[in-house]
C-alpha cells in the first residue's frame, strides 16, 4: 500500500442445509450478510404429534438460518446488517468482551466505484473511519463513522494520508486508543494516536510520532498493530522507502500514546515486504508480509520465532498464496479465532480498485491451516464460519477455480497465474495473453490467432466428489476451426461446449453435469485458428450443482 514520501473440517465436508444467495435490500449475496429470520408454523392449537413436527421444521428451518448466517463470500462489497455496503480498508479488529469490533478506513474512491464499477486512480481521499460491530465474525452491524473528515488545514484533512490502522484498550487508562499511518503536508507523516472512551467513537486526536526510535528512516512503511497474550500492543511494519527492514515495536506500556524503540527482526530482499502483520499461533510468533507491488494483488510470506523479538526463521512463502496471489488481494491483518483445540486463523485481505482494477472495499477473507508449523493458505470464494467453535467448512456457492477473472498477475502476461497456457505458433508471438478488455476487473484472457495456430489455458482443480457446473463468459471473433470450453479427466466422460459462434458482447456459456468421482478435475479453453480470429474469456467458475 502507498505511504507518502485448529482447523476442525475438511474441505470436502458441506454443511448440511447451508443457504445461499442470501440478501439484504435487494443486495447481491457476495458478502456476510444478515439473513431475514424465517417465519414458523404456530403451534398452540396442533395435536402432539403435529406440534412435535412443527418443532422439528423450526428446529430444522433455525439451523438452516444460522448455518445461511455464517457464510462468508469474497469478491464483491461486502453488506453490513441493514443491507449497506461495508467501506472498511486498511483496519484491524478488537475483540471486546464477546463482540468484535472492525475497523477501517472508508475512501471516496470507494464510494464512487461502487455504484459506477469504474476505477479512479487520479488519488485517495480520506472520507471517514469507520466502526462495524459483530458478535460472529460474519455479520457486521454499523457503529458510525468514528472519525470524520475535517476541513482543509486541519488533522484528518480529505486530503491527508489515512490508513493501515488498529485500536487497543488500555486498562488503566480506560481508553480505547486509535494507532494509524497518517500523512498531509501541514502535519507532516507519521504514526497518529487518537482516543476513545467507548470502542465506538468518536476517536480525539491526541499526537503524531514523526519518528520511531531505531528505525531506518523517519516514517513507518505498511503497519498493523498486534496485541500479545499478555495485553501489550505491538506496532509490526516496514520502514518507508525501499521497505526492506521489518521491525517489531511495541507502545509505551503507560498509556499505548507512543511508539517505542523497535527492534529490526528482518532485512528482506531486493523489492521490499509490504502488508506486514503478526499473528501467534500454538505458541510461535508469525511475522507475515507481502511483496511489493502498491496496491496490486501479492503473494504472502510469514516467518516465526517462539519470541516476538526473533530471532525469526527464514522468510517462506504462504503456501497457496501462490496460484492466485492470494484469492487476489494482499495482506491486510489476521484474526485470531477461538474454539476447538487449534482454533482457527483468519486472513484478511483486500482489493484496491482504483490501482488494481479490482475493486475498492473489496475485503477478502480466507480461513489458515497448518502443516506443522507452516501456514496454508485456502483461496475460497465462499465458507461458513463457526466463530464459538473457531471452526469453519466450504461453501457449497464456492467457486473453485483460482485467479477465474485472470487479475492476480497485475500486468500483461503470456503466462496467466493459476493456469498453464501452451500454444504452437509458427511464426509471431504467443496467441494467450491477459488483455485489458474484460467483462469485470481489469483483465481477460485471450487466445488470438497469428497465420494458423493454437492455443490453450488449463487448470487442474482438485475438489470433492459431485457434480458441477463449469461456467465461463466469453468473447469472440468466431470461425475458428476449433473453440472449445471443456472438462476432462474428472472420472466419467468429457464435457464441453463448442465456441465457434462468432459473439461480440460478452456472453456466458456453461458446460453441465461434470460429474467428479476421482477428487479432481482438468478444465480448458483451447482455440485452433487462423489469423484475425481471436477468443476472450472472463469470469470462470466450477461450483457444485445444488
């Protein structure tokens, strides 16, 4: 991002009677939602037998309405309780007795590309900080605008830097105390402290630290702020610049109002780590943090110490942050999620719009496991969240394609993450390339025709048993000698749908009854043609038919 100058479930267990499609307000269903409570049969009057039946349909519909109610679904503005879009980037959450309390920065980018879908990269202007409670992790209800922007000249300034920001509680103080990333010419940039009586708001400006002891540099890079078991908040990030050097620091122990000494823990390698964050789990201490691409999608890394002051392992990758830069978002925080031996751990990414073409206030949420002590990534456009039981399931709406809308590579590629592309061309260039031409996002992906040549996109997906649905939306010249959308090697025959038809609009085609009986399944696009034939596809999905 800019600054200025114990898993408990598999993913091939459904949760029975999970309900999709739910909405609020005639909101999409992409997002936590609220679900209406369903109305039940009265029973006063109704002999034993129908009143026990009647029980059993309650019973049966308030867990179907609870079960509908902890569905977590990626890849659009997330809805609060009222059905209002959720603007909420760059935050963290505190846990406060039993509820959660999220917080972010709302941005008038955001605002405006929700209801346009049209990026505007020209700035960021800061709107608003925002507070979203939840007793669920899932269901967010609005708790106001805990800072408000302010006129020009003054602190919190529209045009002011605002962002990567965390609150913590202090005991003795009894306040609610507001770290964040703050820039503007009049203050100058820096780590900003405000404060609350309430976890609510409104937050008070209470200083700006222009300088962290034992930084390389005079301001902080990406930032997030972490509290140990013990109650002390630490602040992890990056030095500003080249971004190179990873700190740990914590806040002054009398009153969380000053960032103190920070201790270098890591020197990255040449490009920087960005989206830095900690979390601790079974007892080891894990510092995470990006790759250095802006506001672009990034693949994920973490190291651990038994110590929050190291010393750390080496730097590893996220596994499975890789085949699509992680679900297309980058690090944002992680949550901690109580229940069960393990519990669970919660990534929490977001999409920026405006620079990445992906859509600004999309947050991306995705549950961690672990082998050993390595963390795993899982990318999944929709799951179910047990929050008391720190448990979670996949979605049966979950998309199981990776990088579906061809965004994770952030620039023109002939090699597409998440899939392996092969052509055979004579003469000229590769025929497969991401194009920016797309239905939704930035980019799509095509297959262009040079003299007589072929081309193909493929993804081996591994997925439970069942049978689904392949879905893709494409675009093309038509003519082709062959197009085809195919899924093959799922253990029963192959299924596919003929693409030769010339379409000049974006249309989606479906291939249906992949029936997988072997745990996985090899889905493709392959165009033979000639030249100025071309096909483009966006937006592909594998779900399972309900």
């Amino acid at each position: 991002m800019r600054y200025p100058i114990p898993r408990t479930t598999t993913s091939a267990r459904w949760l029975p009677g999970l309900l999709l499609a739910l909405a609020v307000g005639g909101a999409a269903g992409t997002g936590p939602v609220m679900a209406a409570t369903a109305d039940t049969p009265a029973t006063a009057d109704a002999p034993a037998d129908d009143a026990a039946s009647a029980t059993a349909t309650a019973t049966a519909t308030a867990a179907a309405t609870a079960a509908a109610n902890r569905t977590i679904r990626n890849g659009d503005f997330w809805r609060d309780t009222s059905g209002a879009p959720i603007y909420s980037q760059g935050g963290g959450v505190l846990k406060v007795g039993e509820k959660y309390y999220w917080y972010g920065v709302k941005y008038e980018e955001a605002v405006g590309y929700i209801t346009s879908r049209k990026p505007d990269g020209s700035a960021t202007r800061f709107n608003a900080v925002t507070a979203y409670s939840s007793t669920d992790l899932v269901n967010w209800t609005n708790e106001g605008e805990v800072i408000k922007v302010a006129a020009p000249g003054k602190i919190f300034e529209r045009d002011a830097w605002l962002g990567r920001l965390g609150v913590v509680y202090h005991q003795r103080t009894k306040k609610y105390v507001l770290i964040t990333q703050y820039g503007s010419k009049g203050a100058g940039n820096g780590v900003l402290f405000a404060t609350s009586d309430t976890p609510t708001g409104p937050f008070k400006y209470d200083n700006l630290q222009t300088q962290v002891p034992n930084v390389n540099g005079a301001a902080t890079g990406d930032q997030t702020v972490f509290i140990d078991d013990d109650g002390q908040p630490y602040l992890i990030f990056s030095n500003s610049g080249e971004r190179r050097h990873l700190y740990v620091a914590p806040l002054r122990a009398s009153d969380f109002l000053q960032v103190g000494p920070a201790k270098l823990v890591h020197q990255a390698p040449a490009g920087g780590r960005e989206g830095n964050a900690m979390f601790k789990h079974n007892g080891l201490y894990y510092f995470c943090s990006s790759e250095l691409h802006g506001w672009n999608a990034s693949r994920s890394y973490y190291m651990t110490s038994p110590s929050i002051d190291g010393a750390y392992t080496p730097e590893r990758l996220i596994k499975g942050t890789e085949n699509d830069f992680s679900h297309v978002s980058q690090n944002g925080f992680f949550i901690p999620v109580a229940g069960g031996k393990q519990g669970t751990v919660l990534f929490a990414g977001d999409r920026w719009s405006n620079y990445a073409g992906n859509g600004n206030g999309y947050n991306i949420w995705v549950p961690l496991t672990f082998e050993g002590t390595a963390p795993v990534f899982h990318s999944l456009s929709e799951f179910s969240l047990d929050a008391e039981r720190g448990t979670w399931q996949v979605g049966k709406g979950n998309n199981y394609v990776l990088n579906p809308g061809f965004e994770a590579d952030r620039v023109a590629q002939t090699g597409v993450t998440g899939w392996v592309v092969s052509w055979t061309n004579l003469k000229g260039p590769s025929p497969t390339v991401n194009v920016l031409d797309s239905r939704t996002g930035r980019w799509a992906l095509t297959l262009a025709h040079d003299q007589h040549t072929m081309g193909s996109a493929v993804q081996n997906v591994t997925l439970p048993n069942g049978r689904y649905t392949l879905r893709a939306w494409i675009k093309g010249s038509g003519g082709q000698k062959v197009a085809r959308l195919y899924a093959y090697g799922h253990g029963g025959p192959e299924a596919a749908i003929t693409l030769e038809t010339a379409r000049t609009a974006w249309t989606e085609v479906s291939v249906p009854n992949v029936d997988v009986k072997n745990g996985s399944v090899q889905i493709g696009l392959y165009s033979e043609g000639s030249d100025g034939q071309w096909l483009k596809v966006d937006d592909v999905s594998l779900v399972a038919e309900q």
